[in-house]
C-alpha cells in the first residue's frame, strides 16, 4: 500500500486517514496537523522521512511561483535539509494545473458567467496560476493577500498590482519565519470576521479554506466558493450561513476533501518519478486518465 501522509501547519482536530484504489493501485492517506507549531511541524517530517511514500506539505509551500520566479521559503528549506528520503510536495502542480479549469469548468457548466462576475481571491501569492486564470475572465476582482495574510486593509484590484507589491513583498517574506511573515491564527478554529463587505460584494469566494472560514461572514447567501480541505462540519457552516454553491478542485473521499499537496501526492506516486521531472502536461494528461472533474454541491438551493 503506497502510503501519502501530509504534515500541516493547520489545526489537529482535522486529522483524517483514509485508504483508496486508484488506477489499480492501493493509497493510504494520511493528514496530521500540528496547530501551527513549526517545530512540530518540522519533527514530523523528519519522524516520516523514509516511512512515507511521498511527504505533503499543508498550511505552508516550499515556496511562491510569482510570474516566471520561484521565491523558496528559507524556513522550509533548512527543515527540509533534514528529509533525505522521502519525496516532498505542496500541492504547486495541481493548483497550476486543476484550479485554473476549475473555472473553465463552472463556465461551460452554465453555473456562472465569468465576464459578469465579481471575484474575492482570498491568497493569490499562493495560487498564482488561478490569479492569472480570474485576471483574464472575470469582471472585477479583489486580491486579500495584504487584509488576510498580512494585516495590512488595502484590497488590491488588479494581476498588475499584484505583480508591484509581489515584486516588493516576495524576497522578504520568504527569508523570514512563517509566523513571522504571515497570520497564524487562520490555521485554528476560530472565525473573527471583520471584512464583511468584501464577501458581500463578491459572487465567487476562492481560496484556501483556512482563510475563507476565519474571515467569514455570518451571512453568505447565494456564494460560489472555490477551495479545498473540506470536511462535513465545514459544509454545514457553509450551508448555516446560506452558499449556494462549494466547488472543489479535487474530489471528495469519505465525506471530505484532501488539499491539493496530499492529491498531488498521489499523482506523484501513480507517475512513479520524481516531482521534479513531472510536466504540468503530465498531471493533465493524468488527471484525463482518471476522469477527474471538479466537485460541485448545491449546498443552499436557490
């Protein structure tokens, strides 16, 4: 049994292990979180250095793809200087790859008119290639990595601005502690709000849930919200507080579905080389091969 475990810097309580065949192969998935502990963090990577399959790196990236530049995170580098046998992936080449036909995906589904549609885009510095793919189709956008990730009340309104402040934030944030550069409290359980106007005016919410969920309003009647990592008890808030639609990139197993580092690391294993001599045709082609599709629920029917 090929065996996936990824170690997230996100909340214990969500800890989760599930077996499935995939493709005639047999997966045991595994998430353990550590409640934004990095020194935890970076002991279970070394604990599952030769015992896992491939590693996943959750709540945290190897680093950011900016552009044509990748911006590696130094604290995840000198941790990882420590992890000799295992494969180590962050979910990168399936959100260059999935997120974006995502979007395709909600179009050609007649579930929304991208040209007419106004988008909160929770953290683009970690999903470049879907901030690029809302760039180019939809109506209006909102880019929160300065609110959300960095305490800082400017809502940046273009892929041209983002590139500005990336160009200036991007070689210092990620020479610094992660807890450092970036709120940790989104990784807990609590929901503090605070930007409710910003949910309000838009009609597609996307982004990694951690943020969606501690921001979130009481009220989000009628919401697209594109991300992953859900579990049951974050579909019955999302249908407390009135989405209409949840769409995920990955598919769900067993009530649940796994962040994009832990799918990619089935991809890996399933490919059979190394991460970095796989091209995004690759997990494209796979994904083909599996018939993968986006998941979409009618969480609040209109």
């Amino acid at each position: 049994m090929i065996r996936i475990v990824s170690i997230s810097l996100g909340p214990s309580s969500r800890d989760k292990s599930v077996e499935l065949e995939l493709l005639g192969e047999r997966f045991l998935l595994e998430r353990l979180g550590t409640d934004g502990n990095v020194g935890r963090f970076a002991r279970f990577l070394r604990q599952y250095d030769g015992v896992a399959d491939v590693l996943c790196l959750g709540g945290i990236n190897l680093g950011i793809h900016w552009g044509n530049r990748f911006y590696p995170f130094t604290q995840v580098s000198n941790i990882l200087k420590h992890v000799k046998q295992t494969p180590v992936v962050d979910g990168s080449a399936l959100k260059a790859t999935l997120e974006p036909k995502t979007l395709e995906f909600l179009q050609q589904q007649g579930i929304i008119d991208l040209a007419e549609t106004r988008t909160l885009m929770m953290d683009a510095f970690g999903r470049h290639w879907l901030a690029e793919a809302v760039a180019s189709s939809c109506a209006e956008l909102v880019y929160g990595d300065l609110m959300f990730s960095f305490g800082i009340p400017l809502p940046i309104r273009s892929l041209k601005a983002m590139n500005s402040w990336a160009r200036i934030l991007l070689p210092m944030i990620t020479r610094v502690p992660h807890n450092w550069a970036f709120r940790m409290g989104v990784h807990g359980n609590t929901i503090v709000g605070g930007f409710d106007s910003y949910y309000q005016w838009a009609h597609l919410i996307a982004g990694d849930f951690a943020y969606i969920r501690h921001y979130m309003p009481d009220q989000l009647e009628g919401k697209i919200i594109v991300t992953n990592t859900i579990t049951n008890e974050d579909l019955a808030l999302l249908k407390e507080r009135g989405v209409r639609y949840l769409v995920t990139p990955t598919p769900e197993i067993e009530g649940r579905t796994f962040a994009t580092n832990v799918m990619e690391g089935v991809f890996v294993s399933l490919l059979g080389r190394p991460p970095d001599q796989l091209s995004p045709q690759d997990y494209l082609q796979l994904a083909e091969d599996i018939k993968w599709q986006p998941v979409v629920r009618e969480v609040s029917p209109a």
